[in-house]
C-alpha cells in the first residue's frame, strides 16, 4: 500500500522488533494461534462519509485528506482517461455512497463523525483491474487495520481510538449491503480468520534452528533486535577491509547507516592514501552492504512464510487451484523471456528472486499475503507472492535500465502504462530540471511532449537550475549575455502559457540529476502514490543523465518509469549559447528565431527582458548612465568645438596681427576630457597657456575661460537630468517585500551620499521605507556600497534584530564560527552576484544561513554544516542505534 495507508512491515524490516518475538510469531502461526486477514492485490482508497453535504468522501493521499476528500465526481476526473481503472474507482465508490446514505444520520455520524472525520482503509478487488491475482468478484473490501481520524492541516493520523466507530461501521454493515444487492460491486469488511496451524512441527524447528544458528554466529542474544544484528555484522566486514582508528571506525559505521552530519571528509580524517581509498570504496557499496546483511533473517522469515500459507485459499477467487495453474504459466513464461534475454541486470533480479521462489511450485497459493497483528504493530506474510511478483514486474515494466520483455501483442502489454502496477500509480508525472538560461523552442518542445503524455490528469514537472548562465562552466562574457533564473522563468512562463499541466519552479539544486533525485526522495514533492518519468531526450549523452537507477533512492511507493521509453526525440538542434550570443550582439531577429511559434505574441515583452531597446541596452545604474552621457554627448560636443581651434589657431597660427608660427604645434590628446570631475580650467594651460602671451589677448574671437565655464553648466546640466530621472523614481513605492525593494533601497542610500537636494530627498524616501526603524537605517548608514551593506548584516550579532526580513540576511552565529573567513568572503561575493534575476523573490524567503549551507555542500564536496555540527544531542551509540532504525525505515517506507 502506498499513499495515506503507508508501508505494511515484514517482521524483518522492523529494526526494534527482538529474537525473542520472531519465535514466538513462529510459534503461535505453527500451533494455529496466529489471526489476521488475507492480504488482497487490488487497488488502495481510504473512503468516509460527510454528514454534513450528505456525499461520500475518498482520499488516495494526505493532499486528498487535507483538501476535505474527493466526491465521486473529483475522484471520476482524477482517473479521468484511464479506462478500466477509472470504471472500477468510479463504480465501487458510488456503490459505497449509495450504501451510506441508505442509513439514518445518527447511525452515519457514529462511524464517519460529522464532516468525513474518519477514514477507513479499502482495497478495490474488480476483474478488470487485477495487478497479479485475478479475482472473481467486484468488492469494496474494507480492511480490519488502517482505519483512523486525520487531522485535516496537516493530513496525519491523530493519536485518537477509532475502535468505537469502527464497531459502528460493522454493526451497520447488514443494511449497507441490503441496499446496495442489485449493484454490481460489494462492499464488505475483510473477515478475520485464523491462520491454520502446521501438521507437524518441523517448519518451525527448522526455522528456529536456523536463526539461532544465524544470530549465534554474531553473538546476539534472543533478547537483542535486529538493529543489534546488523551492526554486528557491520564492523566486522569492515575490520577485515581496513584497520581504523575506534573514532574513524565508529564514523564510517555512521555514514553507512545514513547519520546526518556525517561526511566522507570527517571519516577519513588523518588516514593514509591507500587508507583512504579502501574506506571509500566501502562507503560506495553502502546500499549493497546493508541490504546482504538481513538478507539470512529474510530467508529464514520468508520459508517458514510460504510453509504457513501453503494451500491457503482466497474468498475472493470461485477456483483457487485454477489461479494458482494461471500464477504459474505466467511466471514461467516470464523466467524464459528474462533468461533468453542475455541482459545481465535482468539475470541478476531473477537470480535475486529465485533463491526465494527456489521453483515454480513454490507458487503454492492464489493469496497475496497474510496480515497480522502482534504486540500492537502490524505485520505480513506474504511469502512466495512477494518473488513471483517482481519477476512479473520485471518482465512487463522493466526496471531501472532493463526494458519491458513482454512483446506488445501479448496478454495485458496493451493496457498502457496506467494498468502498470496500478495501485503505485496514482498519479504520472514528469520530471524535467535543467539549467534553461535561456529556455528556447527545443526545450519548450520537449515539455509539450512530455504534457501530451501525461495528460490532463498529469502534471510537467519543469526545475530550473539557481545558477545563472555566467556561472556556469564555458561562459564567455565578451561573447554572450548573462541570463538569470528569473529571466528563465519568465520565459518559461511566457512559452507554457498555453499548458495547463505544466509547473515552472526553480530548484535549489545545481546539478540536474540531483534534482530529480530530490525530487523523487524520501524529502521531496511526491506524496508515494505516483508514476514518475524522468526527461530525458534521444541526442548523444542525455540520456546518460538518467542511466542509475532513481528507482532505488525513490520515496516508497513512487514508481519511476524507464526514462527512455519516453524519450524525446528533437527535430532540430538548438542551443541556448547561440541565443545568449544573439541577446549579447541585440540581433534582435536571431533572438527571435529561438523561440517556439505561439511564444513570438511576446516578443515585444521578451525584448525588454533580454535589455534589448530601440536605444541600445537595458537600464544602467546612475553612476554608468552619467558616464556614458559625459563621454559620449559631453566628449563629443568638445572635441568638435576644440578640433577646428587647434587646426586654425595652433598648427595654421593667428591670422592678425602678427606672423604664423614657424612650425607646427604637436598635437594635444583630449583624452581627459573623458574623466566626469576634471577641472576644464586646465586647458587653457594646455593650449594657450604656454604660448607667447594670453591666448584670449592673442586670438581675438577666443575667449576659453568662457569656454571652459559653458561646458561645466551643460556637464552639470546633464547630470541634473539623470538625477531628475531618479527623483521620480523616489516618488514611487516604498514597499519592502522583495528582493528588487532591496536593491533600490541600496541604490537610493547612494543617493543620499551625494548630498545636495536629492541626498535630502533619499534621506526622506529611506525613512519611509525601510523597517526595523533606527536599526535599519543603520545598517545603510554604516554602508559604503551593496558588497559593504550585505557584509554588515551578514556579520551582525544574533542579538541585532530589525524584526523584519532583514533579519534573514544575518548568519547564525553558531554557523559562522565554523567557517573560515575566505569562505564567508567567497560566499557573500557569490550571494549578492546571485540576488540578479531574483527581483521578485521574497525577502521572506531569503535565509544567508540556508544559502551559506547550500555554497558549502556545492564547493566542497556536497558537504554542508548545521546546527547539530557545533553541538552534538545525542550520545555517538544512540546515533547509532538510530541510524540503523532510519535505514530500515527508509528501505521499508515504515512510517
């Protein structure tokens, strides 16, 4: 089960559960003593009812329980498209309301609550739905285990006893059912039975003998778990592969087992080369070396399992020894298709799988599993069901980078992808991160595909790198224009108007595959219900991307697709350097001839966001604009003017009175007109003033001091015209919320710096405008520029506050300490570089601690620091301990 209901254990996924207890589970199933109920192969839905509408309620995930529940209607048009699968969700669910309804209000809030309360865990059994097992009968099957009251904020289960209720729901369940006998579906409750007892005791002496055996090997006791177990075979392994210090010994142990906070670079620390090398390659086979380290408790558990079930019978199937013939047929038919496939990847699963299934009769049942309970937990046995089933999977879906064998024109290859392990798949979604900057009409063509693949019901997944173009490796600024995340995701938003199933986000990961690999995670955006194809196109080395297998680090119950069964295969070759060349050149029609067709209506809008205008580049700050009107409107006027001088007057010599030189001047450099502060006074003792006499007393018509005094009034008067400009602007909006109010606070307090009536006006505008009051306008004052602001916020101490979101630009202290100097200068250099093309980013969502961490794990090998580096809370064994628990859990999807 995946989604709301969680992850059903295996007594040897439970890292807390003792020797002990798995004997005497052995025990009590061997004498007859053991109750449960069979465990179906159908679809999961965990169904309620609201007194209040009068409409029965459905949830597949905690997404569905905190939006209130699905109507029959919601619930039609989730499934929307998907053939039988939507006939058998739609059928039985409206046969449940039906039944409902038929009871008086008092009988429906004693087992649903007032407003869909409670939800109660189903299974939807419908022939033409069957996953493995094919069953006779329509049936809502409502399970003994799973029921409970969810809180509706956050979608989890509430520490509440829904027993009451549920013996409501039973004591009711004769007049449900009466109401609904004319309907094709039947709602039931999953009958309690007791699993039938062994002849004779020798499969569980066996069993027992062998775990004693296997445990004793190890010096575990009955009374230690199996948490216990694999650290004792842990240490040893690695003991044999290298000598370590206890320290980097307990270390290694811990990285193994996934303890946050421990890093390669820690359990290496102070060991020699060939040390070193040994300890990483064990580190790289982490994930074999756990999974073979149970694999011995999983065998025992796993055959005394299929002895207990052996013969079991299904209630829901007329002819179980027919189905279990059928089970047969299939499996073998799928051996021969792996075996004659010569792929060594699919050997190895079947290999894998068969030590289990050990032969073809060892299908001896047409039960999926059985469900217990013990000591308050839940638990299964589902023997030789469990084999047969991913040696099915295998062969009709593939797996990682195995393909699906099953030809097309087999039995049940036509369903599509939507009949594929059904009850994983509630909803398909692609995943496509890349770095986008800019996206053009390749890239839009590849999000189409995969929209017209998913569907409506589905949902694109587009990531779009935080790095901007400059940032990346090949850049070439002479050559090419910078492009940022917020540009690309303007443009994508721009192209993807016209998709409804596609989402534009911008992911905190830099490298592609890391983000899907997040993506899908036990941390990420799935809920553990959904199918999962990761983009991928057919051009050399895409695919490349996408070749381990996510499958693997996926959330329990995510399935993900083989990647290049839906590859997409581009129809012309475009690259997003070619386009920052056009955007750099401002070719404004090579620009245009990247983007898909129905995007051009924007192309107007796409311009400015590329700085292109009819004028040249896109706005400049007020120190570059006035150096550019100086050099080039200032600079021109007087060189034009002082040209024809030198020419008549220098190198010609005075018309009257008086002779020419006797030989020409050499020629003064105007150069310095160029700088925007230089005194113009100083040409007059460049040109005239080593001459013989005044050049105005010599040269009449030629008064330079004027001169001079009329080009300093038109260079202040231009100026004054930028100026004017920005008085407008302090006009404008005081608000400071984003990023870009940031900025143009900064911007503004240089202003102030200027002095004269605009630094007064900046003065004004900043008190109105930033937060926090006198400890805000600090921060500008004590500031000499934006690099100066960010250093001073970030180095504040933790006890300066503003109470704004200008608290989030200041590091905690406790990380600070534990980063060196160089690094924090190279940080901060790269976070304000970074805040280009976040204008319209939240303050709120800015956090320098986050970000610093982010820089440190990027820069230095994934590696980051927190909190819990600077000081440790748990003892280094309870770590332990503790990382163990989480493997397993992690493993087993155990919540």
């Amino acid at each position: 089960m995946g989604g709301v209901a969680g992850h059903m254990s295996h007594l040897h996924e439970d890292p807390e559960l003792t020797f002990k207890e798995i004997k005497d589970v052995f025990a009590m199933a061997s004498n007859g003593e053991l109750e449960g109920t069979e465990k179906t192969d159908g679809q999961n839905l965990f169904i309620s009812y609201s007194v209040q509408t009068g409409r029965a309620k459905a949830a597949r995930n905690k997404g569905n329980i905190k939006s209130g529940g699905m109507t029959a209607e919601e619930l039609a048009q989730k499934f929307a498209g998907r053939g039988a699968l939507e006939s058998a969700f739609v059928d039985s669910f409206k046969t449940f309301e039906k039944a409902v309804q038929s009871l008086d209000p008092e009988a429906q809030m004693a087992i649903f609550g007032p407003n869909a309360d409670i939800y109660y865990n189903a299974e939807i059994q419908d022939p033409r739905t069957a996953n493995i097992i094919n069953y006779d009968t329509k049936t809502l099957n409502i399970h003994q285990v799973g029921h409970a009251e969810f809180d509706r904020e956050s979608g989890t289960i509430k520490d509440i006893d829904v027993s009451k209720n549920v013996r409501a729901l039973d004591r009711a369940l004769g007049q449900m059912q009466s109401a609904i006998e004319k309907e094709e579906y039947n709602v039931q409750r999953n009958a309690i039975k007791r699993l039938r007892g062994l002849d004779d005791d020798r499969a569980l002496n066996d069993a027992v003998e062998r775990l004693e055996k296997e445990i004793n090997k190890y010096g575990i006791s009955d009374r230690q778990t199996i948490s216990d177990y694999i650290i004792a075979k842990i240490v040893p392994f690695i003991e044999k592969q290298v000598e370590l210090p206890e320290k980097n010994k307990k270390l290694l142990v811990k990285r193994i087992f996934g303890v946050k906070g421990v890093g390669f670079n820690q359990v290496v620390k102070g060991l020699d080369r060939e040390s070193k090398e040994i300890v990483r390659g064990i580190v790289k086979s982490s994930k074999d070396l756990l999974k073979n380290s149970t694999l011995q408790i999983e065998d025992i558990i796993h055959d005394f399992a299929v002895e207990m079930l052996k013969g079991l019978h299904s209630a829901f199937i007329l002819d179980n020894t027919k189905e279990v013939i059928r089970l047969r047929n299939k499996v073998s038919q799928a051996i021969q298709a792996i075996e004659a496939s010569d792929n060594a990847e699919a050997l190895k699963i079947l290999q894998l799988q068969m030590r289990k299934l050990k032969s073809i009769e060892g299908i001896s049942t047409a039960v999926e599993g059985f469900v217990f309970d013990y000591n308050g937990k839940t638990y299964k046995f589902t023997g030789n069901f469990a084999p047969a089933n991913q040696i099915l999977g295998l062969f009709r879906y593939g797996r990682g980078n195995v393909p699906a064998l099953q030809s097309l024109d087999e039995e049940g290859a036509s369903e599509g992808l939507y009949e594929a392990d059904l009850d994983l798949c509630d909803e398909l979604i692609a995943v496509i991160p890349g770095a986008f900057k800019p996206p053009h009409r390749g890239h839009y063509d590849m999000i189409e595909h995969y929209s017209n693949i998913v569907g409506p019901a589905g949902k694109v997944h587009v990531m779009i790198s935080p790095l901007s173009a400059s940032e990346r490796k090949g850049f070439d600024p002479e050559t090419q224009a910078d492009v940022g995340v917020q540009q690309s995701l303007s443009l994508w938003e721009m192209y993807t108007s016209n998709l409804s199933n596609v989402v534009i986000t911008v992911s905190s990961m830099r490298s592609p595959v890391r983000a899907a690999y997040e993506f899908t995670g036990d941390d990420g955006y799935l809920l553990g219900t959904e199918c999962v194809i990761l983009g991928a196109s057919t051009k050399g080395g895409d695919q490349a991307r996408f070749a381990r297998d996510v499958q693997a680090y996926a959330k329990e119950g995510v399935r993900v697709m083989n990647p290049m069964e839906y590859a997409f295969d581009p129809k012309e070759q475009l690259n997003a350097t070619n386009m920052r060349q056009a955007a750099k050149d401002q070719n404004i029609d090579a620009l245009l001839s990247f983007l898909p067709k129905h995007a051009l209506q924007y192309q107007d809008e796409i311009i400015r966001l590329f700085g292109i205008s009819e004028g040249g580049p896109a706005e400049m700050t007020l120190e570059e604009q006035i150096v550019k009107l100086v050099e080039s409107e200032f600079q021109k006027k007087m060189k034009k003017r002082l040209k024809k001088a030198h020419s008549d007057y220098l190198d010609g010599g005075p018309q009257d009175p008086g002779s020419s030189f006797p030989e020409k001047r050499q020629k003064v450099s105007n150069a310095f007109l160029a700088k925007e502060n230089e005194e113009l006074e100083e040409t007059s003792s460049v040109v005239g003033g080593n001459i013989t006499g005044h050049a105005a007393a010599t040269y009449p018509g030629l008064d330079v001091e004027k001169e001079n005094e009329d080009e300093k009034k038109k260079s202040h008067t231009l100026e004054e015209d930028v100026l004017a400009e920005q008085d407008e602007e302090l006009e404008g909006s005081q608000d400071f919320d984003t990023v870009a109010d940031l900025l143009k606070a900064i911007k503004t307090h240089s202003l102030k710096q200027k002095g004269g009536e605009i630094g007064k006006k900046a003065a004004r505008f900043l008190i109105g405008m930033i937060p926090g009051g006198g400890a805000g306008l600090e921060l500008f004052d004590k500031a000499k520029d934006a690099n100066d602001f960010f250093k001073n916020i970030y180095g504040a101490d933790d006890s300066f506050k503003t109470n704004s979101a200008l608290d989030n630009l200041n590091v905690d202290d406790d990380i600070s300490k534990i980063v060196d100097d160089p690094i924090e200068v190279a940080f901060l250099k790269d976070f304000i570089a970074g805040l280009k093309g976040r204008e319209e980013e939240p303050l709120a969502n800015l956090s320098v601690t986050r970000e610093l961490q982010i820089f440190i794990a990027d820069k230095f090998n994934k590696k980051t620091v927190s909190q819990s580096s600077v000081s440790e809370t748990l003892s280094e064994e309870a770590e332990l301990v503790e990382g163990v628990m989480n493997y397993l859990l992690r493993q087993n999807g155990a919540t």
